[in-house]
C-alpha cells in the first residue's frame, strides 16, 4: 500500500491531480495493443481441416483455384474475418468505391480496413504522448487533454476515406473529360471496318497517355471478352466500376443496339455527337458560373481599398478636429 501511495503522490506532483487517471489510460491502452493479436489469431477446427482435405481430395478445380488464390501468403489473411464487414451489403459497397478509386487488388477492401485501424491506433499513441508532453510543461484543461488524444485518431482513422473519397473522384472527373473523344476514336475505327473488339482495344491504346484511368476499363474489358466472358456483362461491369452517368447510358445503347440487331456504328455516331455537345454545355456552365463565384472576391479585393481611398482623408480631418489640433 505505501508503495502505490507513493506511486500515486508521484503521478500527481508530476501530472497533476489527473495524473493517476492518464497513466491508468495508457496503460490500459498498451494491455489492450498486446491483446489484440491473440483475440484476433483465429483457431482452426480440425474438422473444418478434414472436410477441406476431403473436398480437396475430391475435386481438382478447387485445388487449383487455391493454387492461383494467395491463400496464406497474405500477412493479412488470418486477420479477415475481423478486417472485412460481416454484411454483405457493406463489403460489396466498400468494394465498389475502391474498384471506382482504381483499387482492384483482392484484398483492398482488408487492406482498407486495415489502414484505417492501424492509423487510428497510432495517431492516438501519438495524441497521448503530446498529451502527456502538455501536461509536464504545462496545466492543461481536461478538455484540451481529451481533444489532443482523439483527435488525432479520429483523423487518422478517417484518412483512408478521405483519401478513396478523393480519387475516387479525380478518377471519374478523368473519365468524363476522355470518354467523347474515346468515342470519336471508336466510331472512327468501326467506320473503318474494324469490330467492337479490335477498336476497344486500339482506343484503349491511343489515350493512354491523356487518360490512363479509362484506358485501364477499356482494356480490361478487351482481356474479359478475349477470355470469353459475355459481352453484355462486361459492359455492364465497366459501368459499375467506373460509376459515370455517360459510360453507364453509353452501355445501355450497346446493349440494346446488340439486342435489336441495330448497327454499332450509327448507335456510336449518334451517342458520340452527344457526347460532344454535352461536353460543350458542361464548359459553358463553369463558364456562366464564374462571375457569381467572382463577386464575393471582387467584393473583398475592391471595396475596402476603394473605401479606404475616399473616406480616409474624411475621416483623418474629422479625427484632427474632434482632437483640437490645427490642419
């Protein structure tokens, strides 16, 4: 007891009458780092273990799909089932933005999850340690104590949003700009007399340079239909992934034109034309919005110098008389 007493008068003369509280925090915090890797380990059932040998034993295919898969190579993989959402619906989402910010790995969706703890985690060992800094050369309030700990780990654990968020939307910002003149440039190569396929493929070629985001979906949709998937499903799949209104009501023209037995090429000459005016009412409409976005900078750079101009002279003779002093 005179031990923890003294451990306690110690804390307190050194951090206060908080003292004791915050180093019972960080410790706490650093029992529960040291525990999360035996929560998470996760035990196999030696059962699941022979039914999986049986099925292996069974049929080959699954065999080789695990041979292709990186089962085990992952340093993540034992930890998916705390990693990845539980619902379905949540991981298809989350998978859907990363495929949409050009995150097409596997384990993107375990990746992100993963970031967004770690830095979480770290961001708030670092808030207590500036917390802890504070507090030795200064007396903080509890308030300032409890923001400086979370706030870094709410900004560390939103990050990895943030970040998506924001190529997720240079990503179709650069889709939209590339997607009429991709059209153009296939229109011309089915006038030409070559298939779908063969101009998917050069298009695909020719922007890379100027737009590498939407070469990348056209050429994995020439791979997929090389490979034999159906074409419908691929189309519908590049709509998903790049998440644009024009490439979406691009495939549906594709698709019905396949349907109706129309031709390609007056489907593509019509839609690309749209495209092409859409692209003009688009520029117009940032144009005709900047003066209003003007108004409130013109406002502050040009009133109060112009102000100042006219009405300080006034204003200084006015101040030299209230004060009695002569001109």
């Amino acid at each position: 007891m005179e031990l923890l007493t003294n451990i306690q008068a110690t804390l307190t003369e050194q951090f206060g009458p908080f003292g004791p509280l915050l180093a019972v925090g960080i410790l706490g915090m650093f029992l529960v780092l040291l525990t999360l890797p035996v929560l998470l380990k996760k035990r196999v059932d030696p059962l699941d273990k022979l039914r999986a040998s049986n099925r292996q034993e069974a049929s080959g295919k699954e065999k080789k799909q695990k041979l292709r898969q990186n089962s085990g190579t992952d340093k993540l993989d034992k930890y998916s089932d705390f990693l990845e959402p539980k619902d379905e619906e949540e991981y298809s989402a989350v998978r859907l933005k990363l495929l949409q910010a050009g995150y097409r790995s596997k384990t993107a969706v375990r990746t992100y999850h993963f970031l967004q703890f770690a830095l979480g985690i770290t961001m708030l060992i670092i808030g207590s340690l500036i917390a802890i800094f504070l507090k030795t050369t200064g007396d903080p309030s509890t308030q300032k104590i409890i923001m400086t700990i979370l706030l870094p780990g709410v900004v560390g654990y939103m990050f990895p949003k943030y970040w998506v968020t924001k190529r997720q939307q240079a990503r179709q910002e650069e889709i939209v700009n590339g997607f009429p003149d991709s059209l153009d440039m296939m229109l011309v190569c089915v006038e030409a007399g070559q298939s779908l396929d063969q101009s998917i493929v050069r298009v695909a070629t020719e922007i890379r340079a100027g737009f590498p985001a939407l070469a990348d979906e056209y050429q994995m949709v020439a791979h997929e239909m090389k490979a034999g998937k159906d074409r419908i499903q691929v189309l519908r799949d590049m709509s998903e992934r790049a998440g644009v209104t024009d490439v979406s009501s691009f495939v549906t023209v594709l698709i019905q034109s396949a349907t109706f037995g129309t031709s390609i090429a007056e489907a593509l000459r019509v839609y690309a034309a749209e495209m092409r005016d859409k692209r003009v009412m688009r520029a117009e409409e940032k144009a005709n919005t900047l003066p209003t976005k003007m108004t409130l900078a013109t406002m502050m750079l040009t009133v109060p110098p112009l102000l100042i101009i006219l009405i300080g002279p006034s204003v200084y003779n006015i101040a030299k008389i209230l004060n009695g002093t002569n001109f």
